[in-house]
C-alpha cells in the first residue's frame, strides 16, 4: 500500500513536469522536442526539464543578441538553421550568462540573474549534449560547441554547520528562541513539524525532494526506519537515532490528527495550508532557522544540512564507500568532493608526522 501511494505522488510530479517540458518545447526548434524524447529512457524528468529551461535561455539569446538567428523565431529553426552556430556565438552566451535580465518584456516580472562558474558550466554542458545529439544523428555535420572550452570551476569551501550551531538550530526550531514575534507566532503552528524535519535532514541527510515525498506509511518508528525513493525511483529503507525517531513521533502525534486536503491525506510532511509541503517551502524554513542559529552563515539550505551529515558520518566513521551509499551517491568520487572533508583532515594529518630536528620525536624511527 505504501509503496502505491508513493508511486501515485511520484507519478504526480512527474506529470506535472512534462507538461511543463511540452510547454517549454513549443517554444523551441523541433530538434529540441527530438532530443528530450531521445534521452528519456535514461534521465528522469527533473533532468530533462532542466535540459529544457536550459535549452530556451539559449535559443532566446541568440534570437535577441544574434544577428544570424535574428529574423527566425526559435521554435522555426531547422536543423541546418542550427548548423549555423559559432565558436563566437558560444562565446558571446558565455559571457551572457554571467548577468542578464530575465522576463524583460514584462516589467513586473523582470529579474537579474547571475550565474556563476558552476551554473554556466552546467547550461553550457546542455548545449553541448543538443549539438552532440544532433551530430552523432546525423543530422548536422559538425559538432562546435566541442570548440569551446568550458569555464573551469574553482573549489568553493565547504559550508556546513558546526556541533553548536546544530544544536542552536534544532532549539531555535523547538522553542522559537532568537526569532521575531511575528516569527514566533508561525513557529508555535508548526514547532513540532519543524523540529522533526530538521531532526531527519540532520540526522539522515536526505535530500529535500526525497523529504517531501514522504508518507505517513513509510516511516517504521518500531525499527527506526523509513522508505526513501532516490533519484532515479529507486526505493531504498534507511534508518535514524534515536533523537529523530522521538522528533518524529512526537510529530506524527500531531499530525494524525490533522485533516488534510484532499489529495493530500498520505502526505507525512504538511503545510499550514493542510497540503503536502513543497520544496520551496522548506528551503525558506530551514533558511529562517539558520539566520537565527548560525547568522554568519546565509547560505545554509537543505543541501547544506545534507552536507553536515554526511561530514560528520565520514569523521565518525572514516569510511567514504558508508557515507556514499546512505547519501544515495553511485560513485564515491561525488562523495569525496563534496561532502568528506578529506583534505583538511590530511593537511592535519601531514603537520602531525613531520617533526623537525629539536623536536622529541624527531629521529625516533631511525633509532
């Protein structure tokens, strides 16, 4: 039963995402339609709309900024249209996406977005694949964007919240310590909800779109254990201390007794709205306890927590191929860099052996 209701909201969400990619298609060359259904079977629909998002800024800069692609709307350009592209055009984009204006036509909904390193690499890998597809198809016949090299992106510190500020964190979301009173009366509605939610991404670091499609069904308070679907939709059954198993009783007590929406009546996790909390939603939750709990650190989201947990197993454990399997990671690589913070621990580690002639330990070992 559980797994039904699962595959009922994943199946939701999914449909929902299609559309959204069909509607975004319409606005594109035909190729574009071609090379979403073509990669399908091997990406899930998360993916396949980014492809989409990221495929419609590109064709809309070189309608707007392009002389070349200028007297063709996007969704008119044929294949040899697209064979048209340059290492200038490419280039141009590059720097495009440093800062532009998105919805400019429409001044109420227009906004600055500024893209980073990691964010133009990941747009720019999307035009690649479209040009790769259409190539290895045949129905180009050259490939240019493999001309242009992609931004190299510089390792970033990672942020992650210390013991102390868990801690504070998890109060602030209890007790309502350290907020507004306008604050507060939102967080004795749902302190409790709160406190649980925090718990779990502290103390199983799973991701946020795997929290939110939780149900009420999945959670096994007798074994501290609960069923999480993965990116992909594969199902795996994962476990939590004792300190979350409490948060979450003592929220599902509370949550029983709840009416919800319908609809929306397997839903672990709810919204004051009676509804299956979104993404959103908790990503602006966890942002507004950690402006309370660790001010210095703004940028603290669900993906920030996941990081915390998965440092913290790795420091307790050592074991790198542990942390990556409960994070879901199919490849320990992605672990190692960016979640164990593996090469602080060895520049500690190298300052520990090295002695120097005046230390007592120096020349021991050849004695």
């Amino acid at each position: 039963m559980a797994s039904e209701v699962k595959s009922r909201y994943r199946e939701e969400v999914d449909a929902k995402r299609i559309l959204q990619i069909r509607s975004i298609c319409r606005e594109l060359p035909e190729a574009c339609s071609d090379f979403l259904r073509g990669i399908a079977l091997t990406t899930g629909t998360f993916t396949r709309l980014a492809y989409a998002i990221d495929l419609r800024t590109f064709f809309q800069f070189l309608h707007r900024e392009r002389l070349s692609f200028s007297e063709k709307e996007p969704r008119l350009l044929r294949d040899q249209d697209l064979e048209k592209l340059t290492r200038s055009d490419l280039t141009a984009y590059s720097e495009y996406l440093t800062y532009y204006v998105k919805n400019e036509e429409n001044e109420l909904n227009a906004r600055v977005v500024v893209n980073h390193e990691l964010s133009i690499k990941r747009k720019l890998c999307a035009i690649r694949s479209f040009y790769d597809y259409l190539f290895k198809n045949q129905r180009i016949v050259s490939n240019v964007t493999e001309l242009v090299p992609l931004p190299k992106v510089h390792e970033k510190p990672i942020i992650r919240l210390s013991r102390e500020e868990m801690t504070a964190m998890l109060e602030v979301s209890r007790t309502g310590e350290r907020m507004s009173k306008n604050q507060q009366k939102y967080q004795k509605l749902t302190s409790k909800r709160d406190f649980a939610l925090l718990s779990l991404f502290l103390g199983t670091g799973i991701r946020v779109s795997e929290c939110v499609g939780m149900n009420l069904q999945d959670v096994d308070l007798e074994n501290n254990a609960f069923l999480v679907t993965r990116k992909g939709g594969n199902q795996v059954i994962l476990y939590f201390p004792p300190e979350v198993a409490e948060a979450l009783a003592d929220y599902m007590a509370e949550r029983n007794g709840i009416e919800t929406l319908p609809g929306h009546e397997e839903a672990l996790f709810l919204s004051l709205q009676r509804r299956r909390i979104t993404q959103r939603a908790v990503q602006n939750l966890v942002k507004k306890y950690a402006a309370s709990a660790a001010p210095l650190k703004s940028k603290i989201s669900p993906h920030k927590l996941r990081s915390t947990f998965a440092t913290n197993l790795y420091n307790e454990t050592g074991d790198i191929y542990l942390v990556a399997d409960v994070l879901g990671h199919s490849s320990v690589d992605t672990t190692r860099k960016h979640y164990a913070d593996m090469t602080d621990a060895r520049r500690r580690m190298a300052a520990e052996h090295v002695h120097l002639p005046g230390d007592p330990e120096f020349g021991k070992e050849e004695r």
